[in-house]
C-alpha cells in the first residue's frame, strides 16, 4: 500500500512539475544568516544577482528604497546591519558610502540593470518598498520607472508591492506593467478583488495560501498569476506543486531549483 501511495505521489509530482512551477530568487539570494553573515552574496547586491543569474531560473527579485534626499537605491531595510541607520533617513551618499556584510556596496538601479542586460532572458522583479507617506511613493515609483524606461528595461522588469497605493500608480504610469500584489498574514485579499483592482497576479505567503487553498484555484481563472514566499522547504514546494502555485520565491533559489529538476529526472527514468 505504501508503495502505491509513493508511487501516486511521485505521478502527482511530476505531472504538475511540468506545467513549469518556476522559481524566482528572493532578493537574488539570502545566503546571509546569522550562521554566515559575512558571505560574498549579501541580498540585494551585484554578487546575489550573478548567482540567480547562474542558475538559468525564472527571475531575481529585488528591492528599491527611498533616501531622505528622495534618490533610489537597491536595498531591502529599512535598518542596515551594522548600524543604527535607516535607509530612509539617510542620503544617497551616505547609503552608498556604506560597506555591507561580505564587502559590497549598495547598487544603484542603472548598476543592476546593467548586470541583469546580461541575461535577458531572465526577468528582475522589483518590489518597491512602502513609504512613510503617499507622496514619497508616487516618487519612488515614478523615479525607478524613469529608470526602466531610460535604460529600456521594460520587457525585463515586473513590479511587486504591499502597497495598493503604488500598484495603482505603476498602473498609472504604465498601464501594461506586470504588477504582482504583495500581502501576508491569514487575512489576504481575494483573487476576485486583486482582479478588479486590475493586479497581474498575486504573492502570498503560505499563511495566505494554505487557509484559503481556493485562491489559487480562483487566481487561474481570472488569469492572476500566483507566487509563494518564502519557499526554502522541499515539503512546501510540495505543497505549491499540488496546489497549482506557478511560481515559488526562495532565500536558496540554488537548492529548489535541485530539487525540481531532481524530481523531472527522476520520473524519466
């Protein structure tokens, strides 16, 4: 009996793996731990983003901040290890002055755009993060999309946001931006409302998928597409190839992208 309930299981697996659940690298990658803080690939840094890029994956998410002196940087927050700053309270200079865990500076967006040009093939989705007013948003998403459009990036980057004030005005700025709606917690918005709000997919954390298991199923019907964060468990990647989920976001895009190919390989022998 246990091995026929392996054997459905391992069919189930690697149906679903074909139809393509792809990975994205959360903030390229997170190596950094408090177990090893000083690896060379710091999040959000050139170093990350060539390692997402080495492994043939979907995409590399990113952050942008906000300075006090209202210029963009690549960079999660809003504290910096180290120190007592927060990247919002600080100028551009000074944030770029800043050496991070493992030797690399903070990047600019045009830094990053020119590593990602590299591989055009794999998309960058940038999470913008949330200001302290509506006023500072609009600011950082019309200066990052400036960017994106001086250095002719639109086809390679999508947009992620826990602000619904920020994906209407990406939506603003350029109606035929893919816009993915960040949210965690239990109580998640429905794909219906997503929908209507005019998002191109949703991103959830697994409290948000697994205690409502019909959005994804909703999501495909209205055309969202679907992402899970963080997924660095090979059971929960399990669990998002059952359920449907499209793509996984990982701190180790390295080891799930292993493992999906591992159980493709398994199954064609």
């Amino acid at each position: 009996m246990k091995k026929v309930l392996t054997l459905l299981l391992c069919t189930l697996l690697y149906v679903s793996v074909t139809a393509e659940l792809r990975v994205v690298g959360h903030r390229g990658c997170r190596f950094n731990t408090p177990l090893q803080p000083e690896t060379e690939y710091f999040e959000n840094t050139i170093p990350a983003l060539k390692f997402a890029q080495s492994l043939g994956i979907y995409a590399a998410e990113f952050d942008i901040q906000l300075t006090s002196d209202e210029k963009i940087i690549v960079f999660h927050g809003p504290k910096i290890p180290g120190t007592k700053k927060n990247i919002q309270k600080i100028t551009f200079d000074e944030a770029r002055a800043i050496k991070l865990p493992g030797g690399s500076h903070m990047p600019t967006v045009e830094e990053w755009f020119a590593q990602a040009k590299k591989h055009p093939e794999m998309k960058i989705i940038c999470e913008i993060k949330k200001q302290s007013t509506k006023e500072r948003e609009t600011k950082a998403v019309e200066l990052f999309m400036k960017a994106v459009r001086e250095n002719n990036m639109e086809a390679q980057t999508e947009y992620t946001t826990f602000s619904e004030w920020m994906c209407s005005e990406i939506h603003r700025i350029d109606p035929k931006a893919k816009v993915l709606f960040l949210e965690s917690g239990v109580f998640v918005h429905d794909p219906d409302y997503c929908k209507k709000k005019g998002y191109n997919g949703i991103s959830y954390d697994m409290n948000g998928f697994m205690n409502h298991p019909g959005y994804v199923k909703r999501a495909k019907e209205l055309g969202l597409e679907t992402t899970l964060w963080i997924v660095n468990d090979y059971e929960i990647v399990d669990w998002a190839i059952l359920h449907g989920i499209d793509f996984v976001s990982s701190d180790h895009p390295e080891k799930i992208k292993a493992y999906l190919d591992g159980t493709k390989n398994y199954e064609k022998r």
